[in-house]
C-alpha cells in the first residue's frame, strides 16, 4: 500500500523521545491519541529504530484482525524500508520467517494460540495492542490478562532483556476514553503504567447532523446524501458510507447506481468493501489513483473500514449510526449477530475515517445531535458479557488456569456464560466431569487453528475415514474450509441479470451440484467440481473468490490434522485434494453423507432443530424458533427434513433467528452426545 503522510508532519512525531523513554522506565504504556495522529504505523517504527527489535527479540503487534494486520504490515514495511523483517499471522494464515522477522503483526487469537507452545512468548521483547477499546473482541479481553500473567513471569527472572514491554495503543482523546483508559491503569498498575497523551491530529474536520433522524430509511438516505454531497461539493475526495451489514451495503450500491445519471456516471465510481469481497477487489479499493477520468468514488462499506483497513483519499463520511453486534443467549446456548444503534465510540471511530490523509474533511451524521448525545451508549458493552465463551475458556484451560472464574480479566465474565461454555466443552469430551482438560480431545481441541466445534468435527471424520481412503476426511476439511472463510454460501450475486437468465442459472447448480442431504454435501459437490473454468462457474452462479478463499484455507487444516498425530496413517496429498468422492460416488446429486452428517453432529450438536406441526423448525435445546437462512439449499430445493444440525445463528431484520449452513440428520446421532440430551418427549428424541 502506498504511504500518504509525511511522517515528521504527524502529530506524534514530537512525541517520540518522551515515548521511548516511558518504554525504558515503566513496565506497560498508553498511547492516548486521535485517529490519524501516526500511533499505528509510527510507533512500530519507533521500536525498531531503538533496537527493541534487534535480534534475536522481535516486536509483536496485535491488530484487530487480517485485513488490519495485511495492511500494516505493508505499510510499516515500506516505512523501514525491509519488508522482509516485517511479517504477520493471523488465524490459519501467516506469513513471517522465525529467524528474520523482526516485527510481527498478529490478531489476538493467533497470540493466544501461540501461548500454548510458548507460555512465556520469550521471543517478544514488546507487545503492542493497536486500537484498543474499539472491536474489542472476547479474544482482545483474554489477551489483557494473559498478558499480564506473563509480564509478571517474566519479571521474576532478573536478567534485563527478559522482561516484557507492554504498549496499549488507544484511539481517541481523554474526553472520550479516559474511563476506559483508567480501567487499563488500574488493572495493570499504576505505579508501573505510564499514560502518552497525543493531542491533535494531522488535519481538522467538520461534522453535521441531520435535523430529523432518518428510521428505518437510512440506507436510502445515506445514498441520496452520498448523491448530493457529490454534486455540491467541488473539490476532489472520495466518499465513505458506513453501514451495519453486507446486504445493505449491497443494496445502498445498487440506489447509487441507480440515482447516478448518465452524464455522471461516466466520472463516479461506486464501490462496495466488506469482509466477504475478493482480495484483488479489495486491492483495488486500498491501491486505487484516482485517474484524470474519474472524479470521485463512493465507497460504500460495514465496520471493515473503521480499523481493519484504510481507505486512501477519504474527504467525506456518510454514517447511518447503525452497527451490526454479537450477543450471546445462555438459554439457547448461541451467539447471534443484530443490529443495533452504534456507541460514541464506533461513530468516532467512524468520523475519524474522513480526512485522514487531505485537508477539509466531512461527516454527515444521518441522525439528530440530540440523538447522539442521548441515545447512543457510550462504548459497546464487553466483548466478555456477550460472546460464546467456549473457545477462549478452552484455550484458559490449555494454559494451566483450573479456575477460570477466578481468571483476572480487564471485564470478568458472567458466571452463567462461564457455565454455558463449560457444559458444551464437556460434551465435547474437551474437559472432564471435574472440569479439567482431558488428555488428548482437550489438547487436540485447544491446539487446532479452528474453533472447538469445528475442529471436533474434524477429528470425528478423520477418526472415522481409516476403511474409507480418507474420503470422508478430505469432505470434511473441504467443509470446514468454507465455515472458515466466514462467507453465507459459495453462491455469488446475481446482479442486473433477466428473469429467464437468473432461472436458467438456479437450475444448472440444482441439476450439477445440489445435495439434497444439505448445504454441507453440497459445499463438496462444489470444491469436488473445482478446477472449472470461470465461464463453468458463472454459468452455476458460484462465487469464484469464495472457493478460492476456501481452497486456501483447505490446505492449512489438512497440515493439522496432519501433524496432530491422531493417527499412525495419515492421507496423501491426493487424498486430500484430488478425490473428494468415490468412485462409486461420482452422482454429485445421490452419494452418500452419512459419514460426513455424523461427523457434524459430533462437533455441531448443540445446533440442532426439528421440525414443528406448524412447519417451523424448533431449537432442540432450547424450543427457540428458528427460520432457515435463504442461502440454505432447503429454502429453495427439496422438502425440509425432521431434524437438522447448522453450524451459525444471525438474526434478520425481523428479528427471526436465521440457521445457516444446514444438514439432514438422524436425531439418534444426538444421544450420543453423553449426556447433553436426553429421551425427553418435550423434544423430541424419542
């Protein structure tokens, strides 16, 4: 990515000398300063120049995810001209040498996994964690304490390039976060926690409100505004929209191009970002000049674009003041996503987005001052209060922490959460009736680069595929492949296509690739299917970024499981990914997925619905009502069986609970589950 800023012209560059020295002096830092003031890519900078990451130690920065720790890594190894020493690793993708990078950006699960084979992270001079208090995940949460435990490790060995250095990079000003600021001194100490405040940032902005909230019409309006602002305003700069989801982002470009005329369209670009767009797509968004042609772009995007990645040339924010949440229902045991109104701090966050690299920036606010200041909350509640805790309970356990609820955390968990994610992980056979880890699932389990539930499912086809030449493995690593590229279904848009040609598309991937066993079989219809050409694809309506995502992923899950010495005999590489199916199960339409479905259950059973008199399918668990997501094979082919197990929960804008990615099963296969359910006729199993 290319470099915008001068760095001597930022507003932390006068800070550096007076940084450096609290690093030398105090154990822990909070940098406290603006968006846009250099914190992200300049103190990485400032470290390696001062030889906190000389070899062998290395500097570990945790960012909010890939595309954030992509992004900086790039842009931070251009600025020390030695892309080679900087690396990142994030999730099941890395990219970094051990023995050369000097400077790792990392998300917090990647850091968590990496305490499990390296308790003290003895190779990491300074921890940073980059944007603190916004998006700040269960992971993020974890991280504080267990970063706490191992600077105090650490301390207890006297020799001095063993001690740990920690650096809490906070967006903001002490108006704004000096409660959540606090919160972070008192809970790492204040006698050896020193606070940098950075006022300023490189360019001033203005920001307007609307004079009457927009409701439920805010995607339309936030077209019309981005509209007007391009028409009004003379100068160049492009236009950044925020809103909650993909599908209404998707729509908002589809009213842009719809209100663009033809005289403008020819210099106005429309462009959506979200998590689920391809990477050339999305480099094209981040590299993009601005041609003599164009005049300006309006891109259009979820909350990818507040931290996660920076868009280049930012003039104008439109935001709808509407964001999109995880919360956590004990009862029913899932965690869903909903809209909600955003925080201060998102919209913040948001507002700081424009004018970041040029002069005369702008945020349209699509609401009321007066709705700003009463109705929005100030930050999002605890990552900790509204998330499955499942995985980091499991990785808690790894670490040797037997009381988890005396685990000392920045925003302690609820008890009854705690208790949520204990019960599943025993049925998992993760922990035993005493809550201790078990042996060989638990570790298994706590040591695999997907979570819990996933990676079950992945142990339970690998044990089972021994008489199968691995068929039944290699289906479920291709599965497993696409529940970790966190898109709905491998199925693209439709855009502007006729009635007729959208009909003759649907039925091509029924008659090819359709399984009518569910959504999973025909996830390896289609990966089964690949290489194809483009034209093969587009023809099937198959998003080709999609299973390109998936095919990449597919090939660091079949290393693990490889090297998990589950078994003596492992599978070729061929096995893996040459032959998805039998021979005698070449009919992509009719072959067997017993094998698979069950190997589902193993890790899914808590997700699991039947069909109800009134043709609605009910939580087996919890008797929730639950609506099949459209993208379901179910909700356009076949009949919808008795009883199914889905992998994910979301709730739609009428606040149904929608299951998505979704199997056929047998309710016997959920007995098995030890005692998790039982022959109760209230649900069911009988």
């Amino acid at each position: 990515m290319t470099t915008y800023f001068d760095p001597r012209r930022l507003a932390i560059a006068p800070y550096r000398e007076k940084i450096l020295w609290s690093l030398e002096n105090y154990s822990s830092l909070v940098v406290l300063a603006d968006s846009a003031s250099g914190k992200s890519t300049q103190l990485p900078v400032y470290l390696y120049k001062a030889g906190w990451g000389a070899s062998p130690r290395c500097i570990l920065i945790v960012c909010s995810g890939v595309l954030s720790a992509q992004e900086m890594a790039e842009c931070v190894g251009s600025a020390i001209m030695s892309r080679e020493e900087v690396g990142w690793a994030a999730g099941i993708h890395e990219a970094w040498d051990p023995q050369r990078t000097r400077i790792l950006f990392v998300c917090a699960s990647w850091l968590l996994r990496a305490t499990l084979f390296d308790p003290l992270l003895s190779q990491f001079s300074v921890i940073m964690i980059d944007e603190l208090f916004h998006e700040c995940s269960v992971d993020t949460e974890l991280v504080f304490g267990v970063v706490k435990k191992i600077q105090s490790a650490r301390k207890e060995v006297q020799d001095q390039p063993s001690s740990l250095r920690l650096i809490f990079a906070v967006s903001g000003n002490s108006n704004e976060q000096g409660n959540q600021v606090k919160e972070l001194v008192d809970f790492f100490g204040d006698k050896d926690t020193r606070v940098c405040i950075i006022p300023g940032r490189q360019y001033a902005l203005d920001i307007f409100f609307a004079e009457n909230n927009m409701g439920a019409d805010y995607v339309k309006a936030s077209a019309e505004c981005a509209i007007a602002v391009h028409r009004r305003e003379s100068t160049n700069g492009d236009v950044l929209i925020f809103l909650p989801s993909a599908a209404e982002v998707d729509e908002c470009v589809s009213l842009l191009n719809e209100f663009t005329t033809p005289r403008e369209a020819p210099t106005l670009e429309v462009l959506l970002l979200y998590a689920g767009i391809s990477a050339e797509r999305r480099h094209y968004i981040l590299n993009y000049e601005t041609s003599r042609r164009i005049i300006r772009r309006i891109i259009v995007a979820t909350s990818v674009a507040e931290s996660k990645i920076t868009v280049p040339n930012i003039k104008f924010v439109i935001d709808a003041g509407m964001s999109k949440q995880l919360f956590f229902d004990a009862h029913s045991g899932c965690e869903l996503t909903g809209k909600t109104i955003s925080s201060k701090a998102t919209i913040h966050q948001r507002t700081s987005r424009a004018g970041r690299d040029c002069p005369g920036g702008k945020c349209y606010r699509l609401y009321t001052e007066d709705a700003f200041t009463h109705l929005c909350p100030e930050t999002d509640p605890p990552a900790t209060a509204r998330s499955d805790l499942t995985w980091p309970l499991l990785r808690l356990k790894a670490l040797g922490v037997d009381n988890v609820l005396d685990f000392d955390l920045v925003h302690p968990a609820p008890a009854a959460l705690l208790l949520c994610a204990l019960d599943e992980l025993r049925a998992l056979g993760a922990l035993d009736d005493e809550a201790k880890l078990t042996p060989r699932t638990g570790i298994l389990l706590a040591t695999a680069p997907c979570e819990p539930r996933t990676a079950a499912f992945l142990i339970a086809a690998f044990k089972n595929s021994f008489d199968q030449s691995w068929y039944t493995a290699a289906q479920a690593v291709a599965v497993a492949a696409v529940l970790q590229t966190g898109r709905h279904t491998l199925r693209g848009p439709l855009p502007r296509y006729s009635t007729g040609k959208r009909q003759q598309i649907e039925h091509a991937f029924r008659d090819d690739l359709v399984h009518l066993d569910g959504d999973h079989a025909t996830m390896v219809n289609i990966l089964a299917a690949w290489p194809k050409s483009n034209e093969w694809a587009k023809a099937r309506g198959i998003d080709v970024s999609a299973v390109k995502s998936a095919l990449a992923i597919r090939a660091r899950l079949a290393y693990w499981l490889n090297t998990a010495s589950i078994s003596d005999s492992i599978p070729s590489e061929s096995q893996w990914y040459q032959h998805l199916l039998s021979p005698q199960d070449q009919n992509t339409t009719t072959w067997d997925t017993m094998a698979l479905r069950r190997a589902l259950v193993t890790g899914f059973f808590s997700r699991a619905a039947r069909l109800a008199n009134d043709a609605s399918y009910r939580a087996v668990k919890a008797d929730r009502t639950i609506v099949l997501d459209p993208s379901s094979v179910y909700s356009e082919f076949g009949t919808p069986p008795p009883f199914i197990c889905f992998c994910e929960y979301a709730l739609d804008d009428d606040l149904n609970v929608r299951a998505r990615h979704i199997a056929r099963i047998d309710p016997r296969w959920l007995l098995e589950q030890g005692d998790y359910y039982t022959l109760d006729k209230n649900v069911g199993l009988t």
